[in-house]
C-alpha cells in the first residue's frame, strides 16, 4: 500500500524486504505515540508493531506538521489485507480510478487548481475500476483510451465535514487513437490539457503532487521493462 500525505510517503508492507531501506527505526511497542516522535529524524524510518490507533496518529500527525524531516516512512505489518479491512472499518474510503494515456513518446496531463495532475474520479456506484477510468478520461479530456495494463494504486486523505476520508485511486496505463481530440472538462476546473514528453513531465512535476509523481514514476519503469 503507497499512502500519500502531503509530501510524505508511507509504504504498508508485510514483506521484509523493506529491512535495509532506513535510517531509523521505531518500535510502537516500545516508543508510545507522541507529536515530537520524529524530532531531530531525517531521512527514512521503520516502523513496527503498528496498531491502527497508532496509525491513525500518525496520518493526523503529518497532515498538520510539513516541517518534519522524515522523508518515506515504511510500516511493516504482519497481515496487509487484515490492515487493509481494518482500516476500511475506522475510515471512510472513497474508491476511484484514473489514467495515464501515452501516445507515442508523449504523457497526458491536466492543468488543474494550480497543479499540474492526471484524469481521475470517484466509481460511481455498480461500475468496476476500468470502467471509472476509461469514463474519466472521456469525461474529463474528450478522448477514447484504451486499457494497456494496470499501472498501481495509490492512497491519499482529505477532510470533509470534519474528518479525514481515505481516497483509494486504481491507476492505469492507456492509449489512444485519437489524441488530437483533447479538450478540457472546465465544469470540473480543468484549464489546460497537454500532451508532455519526458522533459516536460518532470518539469511538470515540479508542480503537482507526490502521489502524481509516483504514479508517473511506475509508468516509466514499466516502459524501460518493455
């Protein structure tokens, strides 16, 4: 599971071979919960023995705290679809699905409220995820894509009425034959789509969010495999 707050990654994991990876390591067990827990900390950190009100901390700690030096957090859990459930029962999770499209040598992006980011939406009720996504993008974009692969899954939080919802997005690798047809979704605050090759991206990527840097991310090393 790839958690993004903010700028901080968290990696849940049951496997070991995170062990390694950090430059610190907190034992739940041993170090009690508390707001000057990553004081003086930089770089990676391991935590163990997380329990989900442990967890739940610390997503509250990193959405009110940008200043901590902690760069990507790993958890190491025993059973990662027993935390999943669990974790679906103490928040509310919100599913959705969005693309990558790629065309030739090029990546479409969205110019959105400031940042540059990538189609993407709610699953509407009775819908499966590469339905959603396909949906989004022709919704969003004015284009027919094509399902090539899956690509990952990210997890990020919001407020809304008070309280922190997890948003769960399926992403996907698409194609498409007519991408000359491109045209913003203003109603949903899209002002500019572009298709941007590698260069562009990262500069792009200057401006956008680290959950959008990481789906990207995946796309290129899947390129590099094929």
């Amino acid at each position: 599971m790839q958690f993004f707050i903010h700028r901080y990654s968290i990696v849940v994991q049951e496997d070991t071979d995170i062990f390694g990876a950090y430059h610190h390591i907190i034992d739940a067990k041993q170090i009690a919960f508390s707001n000057s827990l990553f004081k003086g900390l930089s770089g990676s950190l391991l935590l163990v023995n997380i329990e989900i009100d442990y967890f739940k901390q610390l997503l509250l700690l990193l959405d009110k705290n940008e200043q901590i030096q902690i760069q990507k957090i790993f958890v190491l859990v025993e059973d990662l679809e027993e935390f999943k459930k669990t974790l679906r029962e103490q928040f509310e999770v919100v599913n959705a699905a969005g693309g990558l499209v790629r065309y030739r040598d090029k990546c479409l992006m969205i110019f959105r409220r400031g940042k540059w980011d990538l189609p993407k939406g709610k699953i509407d009720e009775g819908e499966d995820a590469q339905a959603a996504a396909l949906r989004e993008i022709a919704e969003e974009c004015n284009i027919e894509a094509i399902i090539e692969d899956k690509l990952c899954s990210t997890w990020h939080h919001y407020w809304l009425g008070g309280k922190i919802i997890l948003k769960k997005t399926k992403w996907y690798l698409m194609t498409t034959h007519n991408p000359e047809s491109i045209k913003p979704q203003v109603e949903e605050d899209i002002e500019q789509i572009a298709w941007l090759d590698a260069h562009e991206v990262r500069k792009a990527l200057e401006n956008s969010f680290s959950s959008i840097e990481y789906v990207i991310e995946k796309f290129y090393d899947l390129s590099k495999q094929s």
